[in-house]
C-alpha cells in the first residue's frame, strides 16, 4: 500500500482493521496476528476516500441469519466509481451501486443499523439527494431531496428513524427518515 489514505477501526469485537491506498488497494489486517490477511488489488478505478462497515448497537436487532452475514460485509467508495459491497470472508465484490452522482467530491455512505440497507450522498446537480439502496440488490429503492448542496456525510440514529446529513457548506440537518 502506496501512501495510507483510509483506516476503518472495527467498533465490534473483532480485531480486524481495514486500510485503502492511494495505489486503488484495500488491505485487511488482522490484529490479533499482527500481519496483513488479505489485499484487495484494484478495488476503485481511483483511490478510495471512504471505508465502512456494519456497526452492532444496543437499539436494532437483525433478524435471522441475515444479521450474521452482515458483519462479513463492508463498503468502499471512490469518486467516480461509486459503492462497493465486499465481503470479507472471500474478499470479493458482491453488490456495486452506482446510480448516485459521485464525480467530485468525497460522499460518504452507512450501513444502516439493520444491515439492510445503505444510505450515501449524492452530488446531483438539480438537487441534492440521500439515496437509499438495499444490500441485497444494486438498485435504489428511494431518493430523499430537501438538500440544497452537496451530502457529503450521512449517519443515523438507530433508536428513532432519523438521519442526520453534511452538506458541502457545512450546514448540518436532522431529517426524518421512514425505510
């Protein structure tokens, strides 16, 4: 890895840490080994500006064996290149969503506390959007405007169906969300 761009701390009880280069890899390490358990070469056609993954809380419960597989998975975002769902088990690809605009700026993305569904930003010109995808497919399922810059930065509150959003000109906003 060609200059450290991104490190992701697991907030979970594992001890896995993921690192994004400027050379376009994402890297996997374990900590408790104390080396490197996987690289992902060329996982962005840019470098990756976001890392993520799903966070436990006290708030949601996942259902059924969905809830385990979800803590195999985290996203990447690449201006240009859009999300990308990984899993860590195969170090693979699974989902690609795309349909955000993402051409200048670093939006960022969440899993949402369900593990079901993920929420980015988006740099559309007419109105900017929080857009709303489901794991299990690459499609959107809603746009959400009200924003009149940039949503670089999104995050939810896993005890009440709100978001909060940080638009390009720092302005924050508390929005309800019903998913």
């Amino acid at each position: 890895m060609t200059g450290c761009k991104v490190y992701l701390f697991n907030h979970s009880v594992s001890d896995i840490v993921l690192g994004a280069g400027a050379d376009h890899t994402i890297q996997v390490f374990d900590m408790n080994q104390g080396c490197m358990a996987t690289q992902i070469p060329d996982a962005h056609c840019r470098a990756v500006h976001h890392l993520t993954q799903n966070k436990s809380d006290l708030f949601t419960t996942q259902p059924g064996s969905y809830a385990l597989e979800s803590y195999n998975l985290f996203l990447s975002s690449a201006v240009t290149d859009g999300l990308k769902l990984w899993d860590l088990r195969t170090a693979r690809c699974v989902r690609h969503y795309g349909s955000h605009v993402n051409r200048y700026h670093h939006c960022t993305a969440v899993l949402l506390p369900c593990g079901r569904f993920i929420a980015t930003g988006s740099e559309d010109h007419i109105v900017s959007l929080l857009y709303i995808y489901d794991t299990r497919s690459s499609n959107f399922l809603h746009k959400l405007p009200r924003h009149s810059e940039t949503v670089l930065n999104v995050a939810f509150n896993p005890a009440n169906p709100e978001y909060c959003c940080c638009r390009h000109v720092v302005k924050m906003g508390v929005c309800l969300c019903f998913v």
